[in-house]
C-alpha cells in the first residue's frame, strides 16, 4: 500500500471544542504520522502521512470534528512523503506554517 503525507488547515469553529484532541485520537487510532496544533489566526492545521485509503478515512473524519466543533472549510495538499516522524504529536500554538493550501 503507498505512503501519502498531507497537509492540512481546518477553518471555522476549530478552537476550544477539543479539535486537536479528536484530530490526534483519529490519527493514533489510523496508525498516522504526523502533527497537528492551533493557529494563532484561529484555525487548526497539521500534516498526517500514512496509506493513502486511511488518509482518507481520516479527512473525512476531521472534516466533521467533534461534537462542538463547526468546520467551514477543510483544505488539504498532497506532500512528498517523510521519513522523519515516529508518531503523531501535537504541537504548540503559532502562526501558520502554511501560506495557502
């Protein structure tokens, strides 16, 4: 099965509903490596790698979010596969590391 990295920005009611929490739950239960943290513009984003049909399963799956969660808009850009990261981890807030997806 091919590897696919992705990566991704979540906009809308993103921020203090536990969207990282649901987002990083999602990827460890897919087996995903990657990360995810808040903007301080008030989105989401990250990047998760992993088989491409899990990908998948996974952006549908933070496209909807948590319970209390309202997402607007899910962007998403393919990315050339990495070697680096062992696991999925959450990272600190900061400014977005994505111009535009």
């Amino acid at each position: 099965m091919s590897s696919q990295r992705i990566a991704f920005k979540v906009h809308g009611t993103v921020q203090g509903v536990g969207f990282r929490d649901y987002t990083m739950k999602r990827a460890v239960e897919y087996g995903l490596k990657g990360w995810v943290k808040n903007t301080d513009c008030g989105r989401v984003e990250g990047e998760a790698q992993g088989p491409e049909e899990t990908i998948q399963k996974f952006l549908k799956d933070i496209n909807t979010g948590p319970r209390l969660a309202h997402v607007v808009k899910l962007e998403n850009k393919t990315l050339e596969s990495r070697d680096e990261d062992v696991e999925f981890a959450l990272r600190k807030t900061s400014a977005s590391v994505f111009e535009s997806l």
